[in-house]
C-alpha cells in the first residue's frame, strides 16, 4: 500500500483512530441494546459502517490480516444493514 498524505496521518494518530471506531461501534451496538425496535437503525448503521472503515484502514496499514478481514466484513454488513433500514432491500 502506497504511503500517501492521508495513510501517513492516519498511521501518525492510528492510536486514536482506532479507539475512536472502538468507542464508535461500542456505542452503536449499546444503542440497539438499550433502545431494541425503537433504536434509529439508519443512524446505527451508517456510524457503525463509518467505524468500520475507520478500522479497516488501521488494520490495513499495520498489515493485520484477521482484523482487515474481520473489518471489511463490517463495511459489508453495514452496507446491507443501511440498504434495508433505508428500505431499498
């Protein structure tokens, strides 16, 4: 992976990056278990996908290949989770 502007701020502040998405999906998931039906599921979706690239990204420059497969597949079901609170699925 290239070293570009963005990769070299992401990788000079990876350590709050990383809490900051750990922090965000802790929130997310606390959110559907406090809230159940009645949480705002775009909402969740959408911040949960955003952590996930978030810690994508992270894992994809310190070259950590179960949390880039674990992440990326957030990213997905995200997406999926944001089609069909948006009722396009």
């Amino acid at each position: 992976m290239p070293i570009t502007r963005s990769n070299r701020f992401v990788l000079k502040n990876i350590k709050h990056i990383e809490m900051t998405g750990v922090l965000m999906r802790i929130f997310s998931f606390s959110l559907v278990s406090w809230l159940g039906p009645a949480s705002p599921f775009m909402f969740v979706w959408v911040f949960n996908t955003i952590d996930a690239v978030m810690l994508s990204w992270c894992s994809l420059l310190k070259k950590d290949a179960a949390y880039t497969l674990l992440n990326t597949f957030w990213i997905l079901v995200g997406i999926i989770g944001i089609l069909r609170a948006g009722g396009w699925l």
